[in-house]
C-alpha cells in the first residue's frame, strides 16, 4: 500500500480514495474478489480486460461526479443511479460507501466524503495508515500534487502507456 500511495502521489498526482480501496481489496483478496477473478498471467487479452476494469471505475467516478450537474430549473434535486447486475462491479462500489456530497463552487466539482476510517484504508493497520496519512495528506504533499497535475494530466498517455507496458511483461513473460 505504501508503494502505491507513492505512485499515487508523485505519478498521478492524485489520491484517489476509491481506487485506494480498490486496490487494497487486490492486494489482501487478490482473485477471490469478483472485480480481480479475470486477470490472469498469461491472459493474451490482459490489457482488453484492464480497460474494461478501468471503465467500470469511470462509471463510479461518473456517479459521483454526477452531483454537480445542475438539474433542470424545476428540479430541486438530482441523484444519480447506476443499475448493474455486474457483481464485482457492485462489490468494488460496496468498499467504500459514499457518506455525503459537497460541491466546491468555486472549481465546480463535488466533493465526496465517505464513511470509514482513512486510516485503515491507507494502511495495514490503522498505525500504518495514519503515517501514510499524515505524509500524503500534509498541506506540503496536498500543495505538491496540487502544482503537478496539469503537467500529470498533459502526460497521462505516456503513464497509460508505460503501465501497460509493464503489465505485458508480468503477464505475459516469454
């Protein structure tokens, strides 16, 4: 987890709490968890099914960023809805609950807050955590992250490009 927090950090630019749990789920469930069950080394469609995980989490991100769309003027509220039969889909929406919804009107962007210990996300115990905590979520790193994104975003096929280079070579060794 430490590992990734810092890819998180200094290559996206982004902490992502979602995906955070997503990942945490991988690491301690691996295949057993049913969003995971379809990658496999040696799988020839590796990369086909890594996208299709990555759109599955879009449509998360979507949802949420969903409550800052401005409904119709006779609307007094809007909430987005996904239905899906997809269980690890469901399973993966089911790691970290969406407690509320703030909305930042000043960037336009909601901000979601979710129910759970942050601690216990980060890390593999709560100690653990709340040091990966107290480093990646200090006004320093927040400000760092802050300064990189645009850059990041600018670059961010270059990322995809190398990820997915590095999957092929795990995945599929010849």
């Amino acid at each position: 987890m430490a590992a990734f927090a810092e890819f998180c950090h200094a290559t996206l630019s982004s902490m992502a709490a979602r995906e955070i749990a997503v990942t945490k789920a991988y690491f301690q469930q691996g295949q057993k968890h049913r969003f995971f069950y379809r990658i496999q080394k040696n799988k020839e469609n590796i990369l086909d099914i890594l996208r299709n995980m990555a759109r599955d989490m879009w449509h998360v991100r979507q949802l949420e960023q969903s409550f800052a769309q401005k409904p119709s003027n006779t609307a007094r509220y809007f909430f987005p809805a996904l239905l899906t039969f997809d269980r690890g889909l469901i399973e993966i929406m089911d790691l970290y609950w969406l407690k509320a919804c703030a909305y930042n009107i000043k960037v336009g962007r909601p901000l979601p807050v979710f129910d759970g210990n942050p601690f216990l996300l980060l890390g593999t115990d709560e100690q653990d955590g709340k040091q990966l905590f107290d480093k990646y979520y200090s006004e320093e790193s927040i400000a760092q992250r802050s300064s990189a994104f645009e850059a990041t975003l600018s670059d961010f096929d270059g990322i995809i490009e190398i990820l997915e280079q590095d999957v092929l070579k795990i995945a599929l060794p010849r």
